[in-house]
C-alpha cells in the first residue's frame, strides 16, 4: 500500500467532484512530481480549477484520494496542507503592506520575528519587490500585485505552489515578462508549481508537463513538444495549435504507419502503435499547417512524402509568415491550411493551376475521431 | 445635449446644498445665535451674552448630568456594538432564505412604533413584569426587584436592545464587503479560523465598527423620550435637561446653549469614528 516512490509528490487516484447531481470532475487520475511544472490546460468548465481546489482543500472530492507522499490527505484542512496558493485575483490583504502580506504565512505560523524579517526580505529580492515593501496593495500596479501574491505563496517554502490562472487579468506584454519570471523563479527555488491556465501558448511557454482537460476529464499528459507533434485525441490535436484534420477511415495499420481512405484518397500516415487504432476505425489524418509546403508544377516532391493538386482559395500575409487557404482538387469541399515563410509564398497566386501540395509522412499523425 | 448637462449639473447641485442649507445650516445657525441669547420673564433679550455657557459649565448639577449622559451613552454604544458583531458575522455567514429571514427579523422592530416599543419593554422590566416573574420563579430573587425600572440601568437596557439594528447593519454591511477570496487566501497561509477572524474579518470591518458606535451613541446621546419613559426620577439625562428648557423651564437660550453643548460632543465623536473606521491602505471602499 505505501510504496513510496520519492519522485511522486502528489497524486491523484480517480477522483471526482459532483455538485448535486453536476459531476464536474471524473474519475481524475494524475500524478505531479517532485520539482516539476505541471500546466493543467483546459476551457473554462473543463474542471481545471476544481482539481486546483481540491489539492488545496478549499473543497473535498466526492469521490477518490488524494495522496501527499504517500499518505491519503482528504481529510486535511487547507491550514495544514503543506501548499500555498496564488489566486486568480490575487486576494492581497489590503490593509495590510507588502511586507505584511508576506510575512503573514510565517507570523501565523509563529517564526520567530527575525527570522520572518529576513525570510520576507530574501522573497521581496528575488521577486524585485524590496523597493516597494511598505506600501500597501491599492498602491501597486497589477503586475506588481501579481509579484506580491507570488512572494506570499513561496516564502512559506511549501511542498508545491498552485496558480489559479494567475495571469489572466494581466495585459499580453506584461503577461509574457511574467511567464519568463515566473519559469525563473519556479528554476531558482525548485519547488513544484501547478499552474492553470486556458491559455495554450502560455501552457507551452511554461509547461515541463502539460495535463490537458475538457468535460471534467483528462485528455492528455505529456510534454508540450509531445502534445503537439503527437496529439492523443482529436480535440487536443485540434486544441494545441492550428491543425489540418481529414477525416477518413483505416485501412491498414502496419509498422507504426496507417493507411487510410479519405476524401482525397489513400493516404499514409504516421500512428501509434499502442493506441489501438484498428482497420475500420474512423480516424483523423492531421498535418500542421507549416509542414505544408505548396509546389509549383515543376517543383519535386521529396521522397516518403504525399502530393495533393490543389487550388489556393485564400493568402493571407502576416509578417515573416504567410497563410494560405487551399482545396484539394480531389474534394473542393475541403478546406486546408499552410503556414510559411512569406518570401517562400510570395510567387503563389490565388487560383493559380498546377499547385501541389506537399508533406512528408513523418510529420503527419493518426488520432482517433 | 451637452449645453444642457452643462447647466444642469450645477443647477441640480444648486438645489441640493439649498435644500440641505435650509433645512439644516440655518436652523442650527439660529440655534447658535440663540444660546447667546438671554430670557427674562416671558420675552427673549437679544443683547448677546456668554451666561448660558457660564452657567452650563458652573452648575455642578448640569455637569454631573452631562457626564454621567457621556457615560451611559459610551456603555450604550460599546455594549450595542458588541452584541451586534456577533449577530451580524452571523447573519453574514448564512445563505439564502435563513439569511433573508434573520436580516428582516432583525431590522422589523425599525417599523414598530418608537414608543410602542418602549411601552412593551415597561411592562416586561416593571415590578410585575416578564423579567421579575422570571426571575422569581426560577428563584434567583425572592421579591420583585425594581432594578430594571425607573432608573438609568432601565435607560441602558431598553436603549441597547431599541438601537441594536442600528449597530448590526452598517456591521453586516462592511462585511459582506470582505471578499471571501480574502478569508481562503488567510486559511491557505495556514492561519485558523480565530486567526483570520482576528487578522483579517475584524480590521476590514473597522469602518461598520465605526459606524456602529457612533449611530448608537448619537442616537443614545439625543434621545430624551426613552429616559422619560423608563428613566423615572433617578433617570435623568442630558437630553431631558435640555427638553425641559424648551418646556416646563421656558428657558430657550439656556437650552440651546445646552443643544450645542451636544452638538460639539456629536462632533468629536464623529470625528473620533471617521478615525476609528479608516482601514490602513484605503481599504475602506
């Protein structure tokens, strides 16, 4: 029963939470471990925040357990829960300064008055608070707040720091000055942080491991690199970034390779071996957009690669890249994305005859429908 | 449109501080004139003189009355206000019908009668009332006590119950205020119940605190019809002097001069709450 395997910190055994007869989280299995920064990404109601709740003991599952090193912490209140939070609206105490809000875990705890002193200063340099320690929350910028927030979060030293979508309120500039901050600070201290966020490109940014949820569920855990190349569901593949899905239906599954029959014809693609994928199944072909490349007739098609006619229906310039809508002149009900480099595209037209479009198989992936 | 806004506004300002001019500065400041005034016989002599203060501030009877009042209204406020927090950190805690119900049983005794009210707590700390019918028959006294009535514990008895929503609104007010994020956040930090009661609940609370104290002891201060009902003889007030001046004694500048007497104490006493209920960071909102 305790087999306590030490890089584990925190897991979660199928743990769900239902108000009423609202089930909002199913049978939750995730394990976080020791050091790492884990992103639970998900839609608002995807349950997200509940499992960031529940962790923490703001509410209690309904079902399932939570283990601390081991050891079922259900029943432990939040006070003693060896975490600390930083919330969405950050929920400073504003009659109180900087350096009172951060000081606050340790008084409460009874450190001694010294010690609370020169832990809290230590936290206010690293997060280049120190300046500002005497002045209280109305007085602070929301980037300055959002430092205040994290510095009382981590100067308690806890076992893991959950973010509840911490940086939402924030504008896109600042919001990206504080991803690399906050990955920084996760490096400097070495604690574990769960972060929650409906932000993609922010999961990746900030992400070792992203665990990605809808309905109440799971879909995927992986490294960022592995959820976008190898994508585990349509929904993630359709999450993650743009994708090009084409529907069709497997013929053969060989080799870590599927044959399938689309609407554009027989196409081969890369899958994975363990996913179960059988002949018959419905499936999904998807391709990225910049795996794409668009051929003039007398372009060559690489070797291992697939070549489609197409016509290009739409051009979208957009700096260094440019998009391009396209159809297959197999199926014209189709439409099609790429994605490349502007001065690469700046020879294709609209409607031009004689296009072909080119991948190479290696970068296309099977995921179930 | 805009020429209209343009004018309007300070139109509208114009009748609100003439409103309020005309029903409030200028009575009080035909009060004022007044205390300086002097009566002899029947008429009122208009040649100014500082006597009324002087024999305000002299007669030893006047000043004993005056702090005594200061006293009684202080302890009205304070114990009020003490009773109120509890209720209303309990009202605040509630959700739903029990809440809407609590929040109206509190505040239904504001549409009772004033006196009404009094008459009923006559009859239950009289002689014969509930509270000695109680008390002698659970034997904790043996002949029916007139502790309760005719006196100034009567006054501060039926004042504090009379003026508890008074005490427990604006209480409940400022904390519905508080975000409850606030009290996850403490928890989260480690703190207990007591503490984030005592850390965060109780100083962002401060400005219904201050509210608090200062309606019930303004209310109590000016309030000269409840010592006259239940105050007797041995209950006598501030607020009864000066309401005997305007009547039996037909002294009108020495009871003026009285009123601002009040007025003054009013003021430090707003003053002192404006001080109380200012939360460190312009937390108040």
């Amino acid at each position: 029963m305790s087999s306590k395997v030490p890089s584990k910190l925190l897991e979660l055994r199928s743990v769900g939470k239902s108000y009423g007869t609202a089930q909002v989280l199913k049978d939750v299995d995730l394990k976080i471990e020791d050091g790492e920064f884990l992103v639970i990404l998900g839609p608002s109601g995807s349950g997200k925040t509940t499992i960031l709740r529940l962790i923490g003991g703001f509410i209690a599952p309904s079902q399932g357990e939570i283990l601390l090193d081991g050891a079922i912490i259900n029943d432990l209140p939040i006070n003693r829960r060896p975490f600390n939070t930083v919330f969405q609206d950050y929920a400073l105490f504003p009659h109180m300064t900087v350096r009172g809000n951060v000081a606050y875990g340790l008084s409460v705890r009874g450190v001694p008055k010294a010690e609370i002193v020169a832990r809290s200063d230590k936290v206010l340099a690293l997060v280049s608070l120190g300046p500002l320690a005497d002045r209280y929350p109305a007085q602070l910028s929301g980037g300055q707040r959002q430092r205040v927030a994290l510095a009382r979060a981590i100067v308690c030293e806890p076992r893991l720091v959950l973010l509840d979508e911490p940086l939402a309120a924030l504008d896109v500039n600042l919001r990206r000055q504080m991803q690399v901050f906050l990955k920084e600070i996760q490096r400097e201290i070495r604690t574990t942080f769960l972060f929650i966020t409906h932000d993609q490109e922010e999961a990746i940014t900030l992400a070792d491991r992203i665990c990605v949820m809808d309905h109440g569920k799971i879909m995927q855990i992986g490294a960022p690199r592995d959820l976008y190349d190898r994508p585990g569901s349509a929904h993630v593949a359709r999450f993650f970034g743009d994708n090009n899905l084409i529907e069709g239906r497997i013929l053969s599954v060989a080799g870590g390779r599927a044959t399938l029959d689309t609407p554009l014809g027989t196409l081969v693609a890369c899958c994975d071996p363990s996913s179960g994928l059988a002949d018959g199944d419905s499936a999904f072909l998807a391709i990225r957009p910049e795996k794409i490349r668009i051929l003039a007739r007398e372009d060559p098609c690489p070797d291992d690669a697939a070549a489609l006619g197409v016509t290009i229906t739409r051009k979208e310039f957009a700096g260094p890249l440019t998009h391009l809508s396209f159809v297959p002149d197999a199926a014209p009900s189709i439409l099609l994305s790429a994605k490349r480099l502007s001065d690469e595209m700046a020879l294709l037209s609209l409607g031009e005859p004689g296009l072909r479009a080119c991948w190479g198989i290696s970068d296309t992936w099977v995921v179930r429908a | 449109m805009t020429r209209l806004t343009k004018f309007a506004r300070p139109a509208t300002s114009l009748v609100i501080y003439a409103v309020l001019a005309a029903l409030i500065v200028v009575p009080f400041l035909s009060f004022l004139a007044m205390s300086f005034f002097s009566v002899e016989g029947v008429t009122i002599n208009r040649t100014p003189t500082m006597g009324n203060f002087i024999r305000a501030f002299t007669d030893p009877v006047m000043m004993s009355v005056f702090w005594r009042t200061i006293l009684l209204c202080g302890a009205i406020a304070f114990v009020t206000t003490l009773i109120a927090y509890p209720v209303a950190v309990f009202i605040n805690g509630l959700q739903g019908v029990a809440r809407y119900v609590l929040l109206t049983a509190t505040t239904a005794p504001l549409i009772l009668s004033y006196v009404m009210k009094i008459y009923a707590f006559r009859s239950i700390l009289g002689g014969n009332g509930l509270l000695n019918r109680m008390l002698l028959a659970t034997g904790i006294i043996d002949t029916p006590s007139s502790f309760f009535v005719f006196n100034l514990n009567a006054v501060f008895l039926v004042l504090a119950v009379l003026l508890a929503p008074f005490a427990i609104l604006p209480i409940l007010l400022s904390l519905e205020k508080i975000p409850a994020a606030l009290s996850e956040a403490a928890a989260d930090l480690s703190a207990s119940r007591w503490t984030i009661f005592r850390t965060v609940t109780v100083p962002l609370s401060r400005p219904g605190i201050a509210t608090a104290l200062s309606f019930t002891f303004i209310m109590s201060i000016g309030d000269f019809v409840t010592p006259q009902m239940v105050g007797g003889p041995n209950g006598f007030t501030f607020g009864r002097i000066i309401y005997s001046q305007f009547g039996l004694a037909f002294n009108w500048p020495f009871g003026a001069a009285l009123g601002v007497l009040m007025a003054a104490v009013i003021v430090v006493v707003l003053a002192l709450a404006m001080r109380l209920g200012r939360v460190p960071g312009g937390a108040s909102r």
